[in-house]
C-alpha cells in the first residue's frame, strides 16, 4: 500500500526592501548584447562568445558548441543574441548567423557571413534585414529558407540609397520599417507589399520600435520621435544621444541614451532618469527584462536591477502568489507532488526542491498555469527523512519554506 506524506505550508507573500541600485553580476566582460528565452539568460560579447544562466546571472556556463568565426580567435565575438519562439539565434562577427534549438547547446548555421540585425515573428512568419543586402526577408521555416521579393520598398529616387537598415516592428497588426532616407514603410500582407505612410524622418541613424497596439517611435542620434497614426505624423518628444535600446513593460518604456537610463509612463511625454550607481562610461549596449529584473549589457559586463524598485514597473501579473503548497511524497520518495493556487494566469514559474544545505535536488518549470489550484508532479532522487526546502517563484519575488520528511 502506497504512504503519502502530507505536508502543508503556508507562504505569506512578502516583497523585501531592494536599494535602489544596479549590481554587476559574474557575467563575462565586454559585451555586445542579452537576451532572454525561456528561464535562461543569453549574453554575448567581444571574443568570448555566447554565455547562459539559469540563475539571474550568478553563475554562466559557455556556449560555443556549433558557433564559429574565420577571422576572431576562439571563441568568436558575438554581436546579437536572442529567443524567439522556440529557438536562439545569434550574430557572430565575420561567421554569420545561427539558430539553436536547444537553448544554446548546440548551434546550427543560417546564413555564412550574412549578419541580420534582429529576428520578429509575425504570422508564423520569420522576419529580418540582414546587414548590407537590401530588403526585407520572410522565411516560412524558422530560417531554412528565406523569400527575399520586398514589392515596393525601392521605390522612387534613388533606390541605391534607400538601404533597409532595420527589421520590422509590428503595430495595430501592421508591419513598419524605415529605410536609410527616413521613409516610413508599411505592409498590410505579411510583408509582400509596401507602401510609404512618411516621407522622411530627419536624423542618423535612425531606428523603429513598437511599444502598443498604437505608437510607433523611431529613434535617432538626437531625438526620439512618435506617431499614433500609423506613421502618418511624428512628434519628437525628447532629445537623445543614441539610437536606443528601447523596451516596454506593461505601460512603461525605457530608453537608453548612450549611458542614460530613463523611464515614462505616459507614453514619453516626460522622463524619468534610472541611473543611479552607473556611471557616465557606462554604454549600454542592449537590454532586456526578464525574471522580475531590468537587465543592461555593457563593456563591464552585465548589469540587473529589480523591477520591483520603479514604482509604475513591474511584470504581469503582479499578484502571483502563493498562499498554500500541499506538497505529498510518495513512499519511495522519488517524486512530490505539488498542488499550488495563484492569483492570476501566469507564465513560467519555477518550483525547486533543496535540502537543508542548499544544495539543489530537482527544478521544475511550469510553461503556463491559470488562475486557481493546479498540480504540478516534480521528479526526485530518492529522499530519506529529514528537513527539505521547497522554493516557489515568479512575477519577480521568491518564497520558500522548510518541511520535514520521515519515510
């Protein structure tokens, strides 16, 4: 007959203080860019290569398995790294392009010293601009295979000079990109036609960003620029001194000037500068968010910053909780069985068991929960009695309690 040890813990959700500071983690040095995909965090950087972490950076592992470049030493320099769907892909300085199923462990080449800027998802479709070849590329195979027939984005005057510099953003179920000129472009067909919505933006170096369902910017050297017309006017909202990062979260954007972090929450029509302990050499070179934290890329490696610490950011949802894990183990004490409530549908969270030493025995991630109790069965190697960790979290905060086990 089958023992079930049933243990009841209650978790009282409670956020700690967090100065309002950037800590460097233990990344590498030098680094050109991160990103993120699934729980691991991606950065890469000036000759050494692509990184990953399961753990908000405190301890990286290399990723090279597959990547290679004709002229860096090895490990190569990474320019771009990211997940989209259900795979990483990644830019290598004099390599080209590569794609990774398997979250960096191994690496399959796209395109040999042909580098693209950015990779979206529209409609089961892949798009990009690669650096220095005209148009915009649709692949209908994750890559495999591109259509390269971009009907109406040379267009006019001067077609030589109307390079596309930067993929795609989507708006309103739209897609814009904007040429070397400063023309807007639109499609309304998955990218096989195109039409000019904006005859010039004026700047250097000049790139597009989607933040909702309603606003287009644009970037430049010296200003950032927004439209809610579907490109059709622009406003300029605030001087710049550097063509981004810019992201969004919820109805927060945060752009980055150089060395200048700063935040709005109304749509940029005033900012708020998130600095604080970085200092002015600090370049940042690509950001993303994930797991609760603000993450910047740069030449001193890479920087975090709780989101909890900007009053109007924080991830979706914002009421993960927690209040009661049942926790059984069976006889053998080869697997546990957790039954948890949540207070809202959320993405990826992350049950962990430890023993009292802090030593991990088994990690589980949920893909997506609803609202309400759910079951979740984690794998164990056999456990004899004694005082065991049980670690929840999501939506940016952490908790854990202890529970005894006798068998």
């Amino acid at each position: 007959m089958m023992k079930f040890i049933v243990i009841v813990v209650v978790l009282l959700i409670t956020h700690c203080a967090v100065s309002a500071q950037w800590v460097l983690t233990k990344s590498p040095t030098s680094l050109n860019a991160v990103g993120a995909h699934d729980q691991y965090l991606f950065v890469g950087g000036e000759d050494n290569g692509a990184f990953r972490s399961s753990d908000n950076g405190d301890t990286w592992i290399s990723i090279n398995n597959g990547i290679h470049s004709d002229s860096d030493p090895y490990p190569p320099t990474v320019q771009t790294i990211d997940g989209l769907e259900n795979n990483i892909y990644t830019t290598v300085s004099y390599g080209g392009t590569y794609k990774s199923s398997d979250n960096g462990e191994h690496w399959a080449l796209l395109f040999h010293h042909l580098s693209f800027f950015t990779l979206i998802t529209y409609h089961n479709k892949l798009f990009s601009v690669p650096y220095g070849v005209k148009g915009v590329w649709v692949s209908s195979d994750t890559g495999k295979t591109w259509d390269t027939d971009s009907v109406g984005l040379f267009s006019g005057w001067a077609p030589d000079n109307q390079q596309i510099y930067t993929t795609p953003v989507i708006v309103s179920d739209e897609l814009y990109t904007i040429n070397a000129d400063g023309k807007i472009y639109r499609s309304t067909n998955d990218g096989n036609n195109w039409t000019i919505t904006y005859d010039r933006v004026e700047g250097i170096f000049k790139k597009p960003y989607a933040i909702n369902d309603t606003t287009l910017f644009v970037c430049t050297l010296d200003s950032i620029l927004r439209s809610t017309n579907r490109g059709v006017t622009w406003q300029n909202i605030k001087r710049h001194t550097g063509t981004g990062p810019l992201l969004t979260i919820n109805n927060t954007i945060i752009a980055v000037q150089g060395y200048l972090i700063s935040i709005s929450s109304d749509n940029g029509d005033t900012w708020k500068s998130i600095n604080d302990n970085l200092s002015d050499s600090t370049s940042i070179n690509s950001m993303t968010i994930h797991n609760g934290y603000l993450f910047a890329a740069t030449y001193q490696g890479l920087w975090k910053r709780p989101l909890s610490d900007f009053a109007t950011v924080s991830e979706q949802p914002q009421t993960l909780s927690f209040p009661t894990l049942r926790i059984s183990i069976n006889e053998f004490g080869d697997h546990a069985t957790v039954q948890y409530y949540t207070e809202e549908d959320i993405e990826h969270p992350k049950f962990e068991i430890y023993d009292i030493l802090g030593r991990l025995l088994s990690s589980t991630v949920e893909n997506f929960v609803q609202k309400g109790w759910n079951t979740i069965t984690i794998p164990l190697n056999t456990l004899t009695s004694g005082t065991y960790i049980c670690r929840a979290s999501g939506s940016g905060f952490t908790q854990s309690r202890t529970f005894q086990i006798s068998l």
